[in-house]
C-alpha cells in the first residue's frame, strides 16, 4: 500500500512545474517545461468544461463514452467497484503508483488529473519519476535494472508483455509499471520485485491537489497513484497523445553495468 508522511501542495516543492492555464503562450510553456520534465502542475481547471477545453488544447484526447462528463473519465468512489481487479481508483483505497494503460501496446503519452472535489482527509496524488527511479537503481542494483529492461519482464492484462524500462536507443527510456492483479511478473523479474517497490517508496512525491488544480504528466516517464481518502473525493481524467512535439521517453545518463 502506497503510504507517505511527506505531502506538498502546489507552490513550494512543485513551484517550478506550475502554470496557469489562463498565461500567455501556456501550450508553449506547457511542451517546452513537459520535455524537459515531464510534468506540469495546473492551476484553474474549475470545470469539467474547463478541463475537456483544457485537455483539448494539449492532446489528442480519447474519449470515455459514458463514463463521466464531456468524455471525460470521473475517478471518484463508486461503492460498486470494491471487489474488482483493477479498479481500485473506483474506490477509497490507497492506489500504487502506475502508469495508465499499461495493458496497451501503445499507451497513451499524456494524462492530466484534474481535482473538482478534494477528499476531507488524504486522497492526495502520489507521484515518482522514471528518470529518477532508473537512475537510482543504475547506481544501487543495476542487476535489478537489467532484470526490468527484459523485453517480456511482465505480461500487462491479457496479452501485452513488455519491459518496465524499455530502452528506446540514444539513451532514451520508457517505463511502463502496474503492481495490481492486472500485471503478471515473469520468473525472471520476481526476485527483484522487492528492490523495485522499496525504490518506488524511496522516490514517492506526495501532492496534495485542492479545487481547480491538477497535474499533466508524460505518461512514459511519470508513475501516478493516490493515498487513501474520505469524504467525496471527486477527479477528472484525460489521456491522449501529446499535440506538441515530445521524443519518446526520457533520457538518462546513466547506464546499468
């Protein structure tokens, strides 16, 4: 389970990735900062209409037919989805950090989480960055990298097997990460799965999104979760492909030995 007793609101720690959606030149600002970090924190998405207008200016978005307004996916607790593999953020649990649509053979580069309600206690946004979390076990367990960097690592849903850092070349990488019942590890990647988890706790940033705010990641770098929560907690979600140049993955210099 996903814990933290570290939490920052935007400013401070996450003052450097912030924007307003209502700045000048903010798809610029937004492509030039996602490139360099992969992450940007929003201010100003006061409604579902403001968050699909939003979403619409940044990607090409999918759209979730029936599931939430304007397209949009609603994350909220549903009462109805306790007991179901993989829909845990249908729920008041806790919710490790994941990257979105592990299942798919390409998934989507963008995702923005958006806070129309906040929870009355946790729920916040837990966040790790790949490029961090790649560089750390480089330098810490390398053999546990080669492990990850294996091209059927892990069988994501039914059929898609894939590494969790795939190396696209030029020193460029993707993750790809679920630690639910929807990810099935091979033989191989099993014995360091306790290395990869203590990692993933030791990078965890945690946010705490009020009204109006939230967060645009590059799904190929960033791993994305949330703390427990009470109250009636209520988010929008977007994903799609980026309608701005973005090179795949992240670059690293560091290298597994």
């Amino acid at each position: 389970m996903t814990t933290s007793t570290d939490v920052a609101s935007l400013g401070g720690l996450f003052a450097p990735y912030e924007v307003d959606i209502q700045q000048p030149r903010v798809v610029d600002l937004i492509a030039a900062r996602m490139r360099h970090t992969g992450l940007v924190a929003v201010r100003g998405l006061t409604s579902p209409e403001v968050v699909a207008m939003f979403s619409d200016r940044v990607m090409h978005r999918g759209v979730y037919p029936g599931e939430g307004p304007l397209g949009l996916h609603e994350v909220r607790d549903t009462g109805e989805h306790a007991h179901l593999v993989g829909h845990t953020e249908l729920t008041r649990a806790a919710v490790d950090v994941h990257t979105r649509r592990a299942d798919l053979v390409l998934p989507p580069r963008l995702v923005l989480m958006a806070c129309l309600h906040p929870g009355r206690e946790g729920g916040e946004t837990v966040l790790v960055d790949g490029k961090v979390l790649f560089g750390d076990l480089c330098r810490r367990r390398p053999d546990t990298v080669h492990a990850f960097l294996y091209e059927r690592a892990a069988t994501f849903g039914r059929t898609v097997a894939a590494p969790v850092f795939e190396d696209v070349g030029r020193r460029r990488y993707t993750l790809r990460l679920r630690q639910d019942g929807v990810v099935r590890w091979s033989a191989a990647t099993q014995p360091f799965l306790p290395v990869l988890r203590t990692a993933l706790q030791r990078h965890q940033q945690v946010l705490a999104l009020g009204y109006g705010q939230g967060v645009l990641v590059d799904n190929a770098r960033w791993a994305t979760g949330r703390l427990a929560f009470t109250g009636p907690r209520a988010f929008l979600r977007a994903e799609g492909a980026a309608r701005f140049r973005l090179a795949s993955g992240f670059v690293s210099g560091a290298v597994p030995r």
